[in-house]
C-alpha cells in the first residue's frame, strides 16, 4: 500500500510535534486517510546525544 513519508531530523522531545502536525493538520488539509496498518519508523542515524534522523511512514488509504 501507500505511505506518506516525514524525514525527521532533530531530538526526540519534538517527534510529538511531528506527530500532531501529520495527525491534525496534514491529513485534513490533503484529504488523505490514515490506514489501519501501523506507522513504521526507520532509523538512518541515532547520535549519543540524542540527535536522530528518521523516516517516519504513515499509512494511507
């Protein structure tokens, strides 16, 4: 199937963000509907500190 995919770069105290601006915003605006299958992640790099760089695939119908 389709998914909508978020290249995030940063720490993960602003993922929730993300999360809220795809969940709130983004689908309503592009009239896209989430699919019941689960969002994947992938990580491309994760720093000790903290810092991460991922993919985040959202599901669509």
């Amino acid at each position: 199937g389709k998914y909508a995919i978020y290249h995030f770069k940063g720490f993960p105290q602003f993922l929730f963000m993300v999360y809220q601006e795809i969940f709130c915003r983004w689908l309503s605006r592009t009239g896209n509907q989430m699919d019941e299958r689960p969002v994947l992640d992938i990580y491309r790099k994760v720093r000790e500190d903290g810092y991460m760089e991922i993919d985040i695939c959202f599901p669509l119908k």
